[in-house]
C-alpha cells in the first residue's frame, strides 16, 4: 500500500512511518519541520527505497496537490498538528490555523484527487486525534466512541473541529474516512516538552521536577508503537466513518507517574538522593482536565487490537531509550520554549 503520511517527522507520525516500512508500504512523510519535528526520528529508514520526504504545510494546498499528483496514495493518515496544551493556552492561534486550516485543505486535497481517480472504493482518509476532545471525567466512567463532545482547552477544540470536519466530508462528500482518537502517547523520540521527557530530563539534570496541582490528574498512558500498531489496524480494517478509541489500559495519577519514572532511574543511573526528592508542586494550569480514560471495547471487539505494553514495561523502556539516547535530546534542547514553563496565562 502507498500511504500518505502526515507529521511524519513528528512523535507519532515518525512512529507510524517506521512501521509502515517494516511492513512493506511505500510511505511519503508530509511534514513542515515545525518546532516538534525531527528527521532524526525517521533516520532509521530515511535511505530506504519504500520511503520519500516531502517537506510541505499542510495549510498550503498548491503544495498538497502537488504531492498527491506526485505520490498517488492509497490512503492518507493526517496526524499532522499543533498537539501541546500549554503552547495552545499561549498562543492559540497556531492551533486554529494548522489543525482546523490545515485540516480543510488536507480533505479538499484529498477529495480533488479522489475524485479525479473515479472515486476507489479501496482510498482511505485516516483522521487521527486525542480523547481530550472529550473532556474530563469524574472519577469513574470511560469514553467512549459516543460520549459528547467537550473540549476544554485550545487545543482539544481545535482537534474536535479537524474531528467534525473530517465526519462532514465523510457525509456530504462521501470521502472514505476513518477516525481514531487516543490516549496520552509515550515512548522513544517524544518531543522534550510533554510530562515524561520533562521529568526524565528534568532528573537526569538535577533539576525540579514540576507536578501541576497535586499531581492528581489522571491520564490513560498508550506506548506509542502499539499505536502506531492500532492505527494500521484502524486504516486496513476499520469499518468507513466509523471512529475508533484506542487506549492503553494504563491509567494512573500524574503523581504516581512520576514516582514511577523516577524509580527506573533510581535503579538505571543512582544519584546521590533519590530522584523523588526533585518532586516540586507548581500552580496548575487553567483548564486542567481532572481525568481521561478510554473504553477500548470497540477497537477489541471489531479488529481484535488490543495493547501489548504495559505502563510499568514501557516506561523502563522509556527511561533507557533517554539514558541511551542522550545526543538526540540535547539536540532539542535549545529549541523554542523547551525547558520553560508555558500554559500560565488564565
């Protein structure tokens, strides 16, 4: 299969490219090199004959048709976006533009080029997005492929915007699409701003360890190649404009997270103290969502996917793909906004 892959250099995107190849698809990563970004995440099957880079935004649809009329994909898998809450509580509108904007000219590139190929029955639009488009919970209950819509933060909105376009084009259009929506992604090359970098690097420097409130958010944790895993799953067998949530069975308290990563440093590299006593309690975020967790029944019962990590082995892996993994991170370290704090305007 020829995929189109979207924010291929990104931490999902990369990880979706990778398997892909060692599947045997041909894959063309789509992908603007914003901030997040990192060819060093595909490095690994860059000289590969299955694997072409495009360097394109996704807001420009001259580029768009350009790459379609190149490439002729079988399918698309859009993961491209701006993805990090605290950036969006900051500046917006990046959001709006990359993951609604873009989005629209990804579908109308998409369907021009569907269209124009008499309409396969066998193309695919995969949209990928976020559980947090739902919102929060209480203390118990799960989403599922059902639960409203109630996004909370800049970000989550944009997402369930690029969510509705997508179902949009799938009932006015006809477009094939297929969407997916996940829990909280970790693994090897995640961008050093989200919650287990941070205190992985934050550790290793003998730095704070900042924890938002009181640490007792609680987050459903996905090791990112069984995503990547599930997202093929969705793209070769789900059911057209049917949507998928796929989650990792791991939730825990952010607090508990951390005690976790720290543990598997302790025992990796020991310090003089233990990496716990860098635990510092920051002034929340507005908006904070309380509680995600998903039902994962459909993706089990419809395709068989189920995840194979759990929380407590990939997160060893984790800590020593960091420990193992040192001049990839320090490389992006001196990028925008790594290391400060963002998010604090109420």
């Amino acid at each position: 299969m020829k995929l189109l892959v979207t924010g291929g250099a990104g931490f999902i995107g990369s990880a979706v490219v990778r398997l892909a190849i060692a599947r045997g698809h041909r894959v063309t990563n789509l992908d603007a090199l914003t901030y997040a970004a990192c060819l060093d995440n595909v490095a690994s099957v860059a000289n590969d004959p299955l694997y072409s880079f495009v360097q394109a935004d996704i807001r420009d649809r001259t580029a768009l048709d350009r790459v379609f009329a190149d490439h002729a994909p079988d399918a698309v898998m859009h993961l491209a976006a701006e993805s990090h809450v605290d950036r969006s509580i900051d500046g917006p509108s990046d959001f709006i533009e990359t993951n609604i904007t873009g989005t629209f000219h990804m579908l109308e590139a998409a369907r021009s080029y569907w269209m124009a190929a008499d309409k396969p029955e066998s193309f695919r639009f995969h949209h990928i997005s976020t559980d947090e488009v739902f919102g929060t919970l209480g203390e118990t209950g799960q989403f599922t492929e059902d639960t409203p819509y109630a996004p909370n933060s800049p970000y989550s909105a944009s997402k369930a915007a690029s969510d509705h376009l997508v179902r949009a084009w799938s009932e006015t259009y006809g477009l094939p699409v297929v969407l997916s929506n996940c829990s909280n992604n970790y693994g090897p090359f995640h961008f050093p701003e989200k919650l287990i970098p941070v205190v992985i690097l934050n550790a290793l420097a003998g730095k704070p360890i900042p924890i938002y409130g009181k640490g007792e958010n609680v987050r459903d944790w996905l090791y990112v190649e069984d995503h990547a895993d599930a997202l093929l799953t969705v793209l070769e067998k789900g059911a057209l404009g049917r949507s998928y949530n796929i989650g990792g069975e791991n939730e825990v308290r952010n607090i508990d997270l951390v005690h976790m990563i720290c543990a598997h440093l302790d025992a990796m590299r020991p310090a003089a103290s233990p990496y716990a006593d860098l635990i510092t309690y920051v002034t929340d975020r507005p908006g904070h969502d309380a509680r995600y967790a998903i039902d994962p029944e459909r993706i089990s019962s419809e395709l068989g996917w189920r995840p194979s990590v759990t929380l407590e082995q990939g997160l060893e892996k984790t800590v020593r793909w960091y420990l193992d993994n040192e001049d990839w991170w320090r490389a992006l370290q001196s990028r925008d906004g790594v290391g400060d704090r963002l998010g604090k305007t109420a």
